[in-house]
C-alpha cells in the first residue's frame, strides 16, 4: 500500500483521478492509455488478490473484506500520498533495528561471565521473536479462511435480496445455521422476519456492552446498557489533564486527536495527527504510517496494532479508560507510549 501511494504521488494521471473520485478510479486508469496509471491498476489488483482477505472487524464474517469492497484500501492508499517519503515503513523499521541491535548488545554485556543468564536471555529474545511472527501467520490464514466461507455467502445474499426473499443482501448473516437449508426451500416470510433481526441487531450496535473481566459476573440486563450516543455528550478532559493507560509502542509524539469510531471516521487524516479509538484490527495499519501516534480504550502489548506499532516507531498507548469519549475530536494532545500518558494540552473549546 506504501508503494501504491508513491505511485499515486508521483503520477499526474493517477492523482488526478483519485481527486475525482475513488468511485470508478480503477476502471478509469485501466481504460487510461497512460504507463504509470495502468501500473497502478495492476499493483492494486496484486494487492487484492494477496491481501485481499483483509478489512475492517475482519473476524465477523458479515463484515467488508478489501476484494468486496476496494474503495477502503483505496481510500487509505489516497490518503498516504500526503506522506513524505521519509516516513516509508522500510526506513522506519531499518533505523528501529539499529536501535534493536544496540540495545541487544548492551543487555548480552550486562550478562557477560554469566553463560546460564546469557543463553536464557538469548532464548528468550528467539522465543518472542518466533512467537509473535507465528502467531500474526496463523491469525492471517484463518482470516483468509474467513474469506473463503464468506464468499458463498454473499453471493447468496445478493441472489435473495434480487428475488425480494430478504429486504437487504447482508441479511444473510443473520440466519441461523439450521435456517439456510428453510430460506432457500421456503422463502416465504423470511423478509420481515430478518428485518426485525436487522433491527435488534441495529439496537445493540447503539449500546455499550459491559466490560467482563471476571468470570461469572453478573451480566446487566440490555435495557441497562448505556447508549452509545450518550457517552460521547460527556464531561471531556480539560487542557493540562493527563489520562493513564498502558504504553506499548515508545515515543513521544503531539498533534491533533482524531477521534473515530472505525475507519470510515478517519478519511481526512492529516500527518502527524494522533488517532484516539476503541481498539483496532490490522485493516487500521496503513494509516498507522500517516498517524503521529495511537490511543486505544482497548488493547495489549501482544495485540497486532502494537506488534506493528513497534516495527515502525509509532508511539502507541492502550487500556486508557473511555479514551474515546473524554477528548474531544480535534483536540491537541501528547502521548507518551513509553509512560503510557495521553495529556491534554488544552480545553475542547479553546
């Protein structure tokens, strides 16, 4: 997706029909009888077919993977062409093993003279290394996994909701398993019915489910769930106010907090912006490489956000409690992904 966006950046062609519209784009630079334009086209086809897989909430099978919908990479890739060439993920990872090394070879110093301390630190540092490229491996095939079962899906979907069976393709998903075999034998009925699903499903989007920790805690009743809607109507964190959460990725970064739901909230992010959200999937990534910095009301060391975090030197904290909903979009903040801090630097009105 860097690379794409070089492409875009550098081509007059190809920037200027993302400037018309991501709509179409692609059909328009393979008509082109422009080089760079149909180069584009190609490389963007490359990248559906590898990582096509991906995209947002990746693990619920309902959701958008990039070969359904090609406007979100797109998107994305738009959006990277305001990056400075500087900022590539190759520099930002080579000049981050630099600092690996060095730091690897101060720790085997501090061991020195002691050969059961040293070959337990080296195993150690093999270990995570292996553990955590194993485990993004076997999370990246089970989503293509995914893919493979959602595909018949929507096509079936789509076939129903042509036929006037379902009121929407993506009503599907919300069939039972032991429903598929009825839908198609007995259509009849099956649009209201979905539609009523559709609709309690929509209430509890609305909601914000409960945060379970402990085993057999007592689960509120839905009625008691709170909107969604009202936690962003509340109290928001004044300027020089300092919220605590778990720094993951190190750094120190300030800039203007954008604050978003999902990635369809973040279509004008400005480099050096610092993106304030929920949690993240790895559909978030490449805006990661425009983004000063990360906060996350949700989140781990091991999650995949911060594994790439750490490869490409974005500061990143997780686990700051309502993050989302104490600052205000467009606030200027600073974070510290070693401390684990988000400050503040002044009111949401000032």
């Amino acid at each position: 997706m860097w690379r794409l966006s070089r492409l875009a950046r550098d081509s007059e062609r190809v920037g200027a029909e993302l400037d018309t519209g991501i709509d179409g784009v692609i059909d328009r630079l393979r008509a082109s009888g422009d080089q760079a334009a149909r180069t584009f086209a190609e490389e963007f086809g490359r990248l559906l077919a590898v990582d096509g897989h991906r995209g947002p909430n990746e693990w619920d099978i309902a959701s958008d993977s990039w070969v359904l919908r090609p406007d979100l990479p797109l998107g994305m890739i738009d959006q990277l062409r305001r990056q400075d060439d500087d900022q590539a993920p190759q520099a930002r990872a080579a000049a981050l093993m630099t600092r690996r090394e060095q730091l690897i070879a101060e720790l085997m110093q501090a061991v020195a003279g002691d050969d059961a301390a040293k070959i337990l630190l080296a195993s150690g540092l093999r270990s995570g290394t292996v553990f955590y490229q194993a485990r993004e491996q076997v999370k990246d095939a089970a989503v293509r996994a995914m893919l493979e079962a959602k595909l018949p899906f929507v096509e079936l979907g789509r076939r129903l909701a042509e036929r006037g069976v379902i009121e929407h393709p993506k009503h599907v998903f919300l069939l039972l398993d032991r429903e598929l075999d009825e839908i198609v034998t007995a259509p009849e009925g099956w649009r209201e019915r979905l539609a009523r699903r559709a609709a309690d499903f929509a209430e509890l989007g609305s909601r914000v489910p409960p945060y379970v920790v402990m085993h057999g805690t007592p689960t509120p009743p839905i009625s008691q769930w709170p909107l969604r809607a009202d936690g962003r109507t509340g109290t928001k964190a004044a300027g020089g106010e300092e919220l605590k959460g778990l720094g993951v990725s190190p750094g120190v970064a300030r800039g203007r907090a954008r604050v978003a739901a999902g990635l369809a909230d973040l279509t004008d992010l400005e480099p050096g912006d610092i993106i304030v959200c929920s949690t993240t999937d790895p559909s978030w990534v490449p805006l990661f490489l425009l983004a000063g910095g990360v906060v996350c009301d949700i989140g781990a060391p091991s999650s995949h956000a911060a594994i790439v975090s750490r490869e490409i030197g974005v500061p990143f904290v997780v686990s700051v409690t309502r993050a989302r909903d104490r600052i205000a979009d467009g606030t200027p903040v600073e974070i510290d992904g070693l401390a684990g801090t988000v400050r503040v630097l002044q009111d949401a009105a000032g």
